[in-house]
C-alpha cells in the first residue's frame, strides 16, 4: 500500500492567449510569489490575459523554491 499524496491548498498562474486557449502556467506554494508572477507576465504588455487561481493538489511536485512549471492547455492532459 503507497502513502497518500501530500494535498494542500496551490495557487496557479493561467494564460489566455490570443486564440482564446487558457494555459496553466505555473503552479506555487505561496500566494505572494503567484501573484508577483502573474503580475511580472502581465507588465510586459502582451495580448495576453494572465490571472491565479486557488486550487487543492499535490505539491509533491513543486520544487523547494515553491514554483512548478506546467504549461498544460486547458482541458488536456499532461
């Protein structure tokens, strides 16, 4: 029998491109460092939209600098 999965509470930076695609960017541990990423994409001034989302999953994952790329379309799998 395996150990159960560490689940807590992540907050994920999204992408909607120009297409109209939403992309999971980034998955963080923290809040501060999800919004201050959200927000460094989106003061370059791209078409793009970014925004976080509060989600429950796994961090195993997610490295010691508590940010995990991701780059998962919406809708499909890893």
């Amino acid at each position: 029998m395996s150990a159960p999965k560490s689940k807590e509470t992540i907050f994920e930076v999204w992408r909607l491109d120009d297409n109209g695609r939403e992309y999971l960017m980034y998955r963080f541990r923290d809040e501060k460092e999800a919004e201050s990423f959200r927000a460094e994409f989106e003061s370059r001034g791209h078409k793009q939209i970014y925004w976080m989302k509060k989600a429950e999953g796994n961090v195993a994952g997610i490295e010691s600098d508590s940010r995990q790329a991701h780059f998962q379309r919406s809708g499909t799998s890893s």
